[in-house]
C-alpha cells in the first residue's frame, strides 16, 4: 500500500471484487432500482417475527448472496468486518456469532460500507488476508425505534427529514482478477458546523463528503471528470445540493455526481427528502452501481458514503451532530 498525502490509500498489490449481494425491504422493492438487487421483501418483517430480527435476516441474505457470487463458503473467508445502526452494532455482532469467522465490529453511521470495504481492501493489499467479507445493514423501523419517536406515535417530521433504507448489502474482495478493482480510499475527518436538528442530516453531512471529495482528489492529484460518477450516501436531495455548492466553492465542479439517497427511491415516494441509512449506499453500490460496472457503462466511480455520528442521548444533551464520509474508488479492467 503506499500513502498519498495524509488520508489516501493506494492499493499498489491488486484487489478484486469476488462477490456481492443485496436484500432490501418493501419501499425499496418499488423503486427505481428495484430490478439490481438480489432478495426483496414485500414486508417489514422478512417472515422473522421481529424487526431486529429482520435486520438479521437481511444481512444474512446478502452474505450467503455475495458467498455465492463468489463460489466461495463461508470457511474460507478470512475476515469478517461488519457493521449497523443498532446500538452495540447488534445485527452484526449476533450474525457474527452464526457466521463464526474472525470478525471485526465497524461503526461509521451511514459511512460504515466504505469503511468496511476499505480495511478489507487493506487487509488484502498488505496480504494478512486472501479473502475478506463485509457487510452492513439497516432497518426503517428499528432505526426510527431507537434514534425517534416510537414508531407507533405517529409524529410528523419535516421534508428534510430522510427515510432509512431497510435493506442490507455484502461485498467480498479478494486477489482473484475480475472486472472490477479497488484501487484507492480516501479516510475521512470528522466534520461538523454545529447542525443539531436530527431531522436534516443531509445539511450536517455535507460538509464531510465535500472535505473528503476535495481530499481524495488532492491527494490523488486527479480532477473530478476522471472519474465517470462520483457518487455520495445519503445526503438527500437537500444535502446533495449543498454539496455542490461546497465543493464549487473549492474550484471542483461535479458534472457527473449522484447521490443513493435520492437514486433509490422514486420521488413520489413517502420517503422526504430521500434514502438514509447504512444500507442506503450498500445496496445502491453492491447492487445497481456494481452491475453498470461489469455492463460497461462506468469505467471508475467514486463512492463517498457519509455519516451522521449522534445518539439518541446526544441529541437529547443538545449536542450537535459530528460526521464522516469515507470514499473508495472502483476501477472497471477490461
């Protein structure tokens, strides 16, 4: 691996994608992405009889999905590096248990796909390890269980308010040539400009994708157009606008930039102001973005997944939201 700049890894001995796998819930089943992932439930509840539980079963789908992409089992993962939005990252810890390989707990919010795919793309670079699994997920309904209001009460919430992406995403790297390459990730820096409304993380996250967006690119010396999509988590369609405005105002215009939250949902859904959530850039990635990449359509992207770092506790301290955005970019070889 050599060091660009302060941030930015470049992954000098190859690392190949093996394998992915997608399951998402009901909301995500009807919208415009809906034909790229692989299980889709039209229920909450994924025939489990809780929600926790079918967050669980989510993430197991992708996994066993992603392990038969790559004609592997599950013994020969080397690593397991996983993540959630549940406190103490539950989902991954319980189905680490059931997976029984040596696992390494990620929490990044909404940023943690990248930070997994990143240390596994590490893990495989510096060659402690042949094959790494990673995987996050997230739940609409225990995600507004634990960070809002039960979800029985029925409160109103405003248009930037975002919609959690009930679905889970898998992806396994290793040294095997395919299509597709990781060649670099840039760490983000935890930004935050004192935002404390809950209901509008697009606006608070902003300012990390753009200070990490300004960073890869520095760092990598490259201009924005090298790449065909730059592509952000879940900022919304109001955070993806401020975005723009934040990186301009650094000299980098995104010409060709998008942003999970808004692509996986039609507008005239009930979702706000667009997707969030840790599967919310899993699933779009793993599942849609991945696929336009063994077509040919994209050649290189960058993912930019972005996270809100609160707690329930915090926000009730008044404390303002702390953020991250972690990006890796994937290298389509013919």
């Amino acid at each position: 691996m050599e060091r660009r700049g302060k941030q930015t890894w470049h992954f000098q001995s190859p690392v190949y994608i093996q394998g992915t796998g997608t399951a998402v819930g009901p909301e995500e089943s009807q919208g415009p992405l809906a034909d790229s992932f692989d299980i889709k439930y039209d229920n909450l509840y994924a025939g489990e009889e809780n929600w926790e539980l079918a967050e669980r079963r989510l993430m197991k789908d992708a996994v066993e999905t992603a392990l038969k992409q790559a004609e592997k089992k599950s013994e020969e993962i080397d690593y397991f590096l996983a993540g959630d939005l549940l406190n103490q990252i539950v989902t991954s810890n319980y189905y680490a248990r059931e997976l029984e390989r040596p696992y390494l707990g990620l929490f990044s919010a909404c940023a943690t796909s990248m930070e997994a795919l990143a240390l596994a793309s590490l893990f495989i670079d510096t060659g402690v390890a042949n094959l790494v699994l990673a995987a996050v997920s997230s739940h609409n309904a225990t995600a507004e269980r634990q960070f809002r209001n039960p979800t029985e009460f029925g409160g109103q919430r405003p248009d930037t308010a975002t919609f959690t992406v009930t679905g889970a995403g898998a992806i396994i790297v290793g040294t095997k040539p395919s299509l597709i390459r990781i060649t670099d990730a840039t760490i983000g820096s935890v930004k935050d400009l004192g935002i404390k409304n809950p209901f509008d993380m697009g606006s608070a996250m902003a300012p990390a994708a753009a200070d990490t967006i300004i960073t890869h690119l520095k760092e990598t010396k490259r201009d924005a157009s090298y790449y065909d999509v730059i592509v952000t988590g879940d900022l919304s369609r109001v955070g993806s606008g401020i975005l723009r405005k934040l990186v301009l105002e650094k000299g980098v215009q995104l010409d060709r930039y998008e942003d999970c939250g808004v692509m996986i949902y039609h507008q005239e859904q009930p979702v706000f102001a667009g997707g969030s959530g840790a599967a919310c850039p899993a699933v779009v990635t793993f599942g849609h973005l991945v696929k336009e990449m063994k077509r040919g359509s994209i050649k290189r992207m960058l993912v930019v997944a972005t996270g809100a770092l609160l707690s329930p506790l915090m926000m009730q301290q008044k404390e303002s939201i702390p953020c991250i955005a972690h990006a890796v970019s994937f290298e389509r070889e013919e």
